[in-house]
C-alpha cells in the first residue's frame, strides 16, 4: 500500500445497500464477499456509483474496498463541523 492509499484508511465508511458502518481500513482487510443480488433500480443506483468512483480515481482518490457485509460500494461519511451549515 503506497502513502497516498494509507491516508484514507482512517475514514469512515457506510454501505451504499445494507447498514454496514466502519472504517476503511476494516472493509479493506475484510475477507470479500461476493455481492448480493439486488433489484434492478438498486442495480442501476450502483451503477452510479461506480462511475461517480471512476471519476474519482481520475484525480486521485483510491478505489474504495467493498462493503464486508454485502459486497458492494462503500461511501466516505462526512463529518459536520462544529457549527457548520451541514
């Protein structure tokens, strides 16, 4: 793992599907699961997904591991600031 991966593995994740939480680096180490199969709406929002993904590995983020749970994407949660709009 290079340094630049290294960094991301203290962020926080959440499952696109089902109710996994955790961080990265607990996804990343996780043995992987072959993805459940879903609806063809749900399909079509991880399909999203994964081209929102590629556009971030075109400048620079890492590809995010899958959910441990059930196989499919992850997303980085955001934290409020204290005091903020969000």
């Amino acid at each position: 793992m290079d340094e630049h991966t290294a960094r991301w593995r203290h962020r926080l994740m959440r499952c696109t599907v089902c109710l996994w939480r955790g961080p990265w680096a607990d996804a990343e180490d996780a043995p992987r699961v072959k993805p459940k199969h879903l609806e063809p709406h749900e399909q079509a929002l991880q399909e999203a997904y994964e081209e929102k993904e590629k556009a971030g590995m075109q400048v620079g983020q890492p590809h995010a591991p899958p959910c441990p749970e059930c196989g499919h994407h992850l997303l980085i949660v955001m934290k409020k600031k204290p005091g903020g709009k969000h």
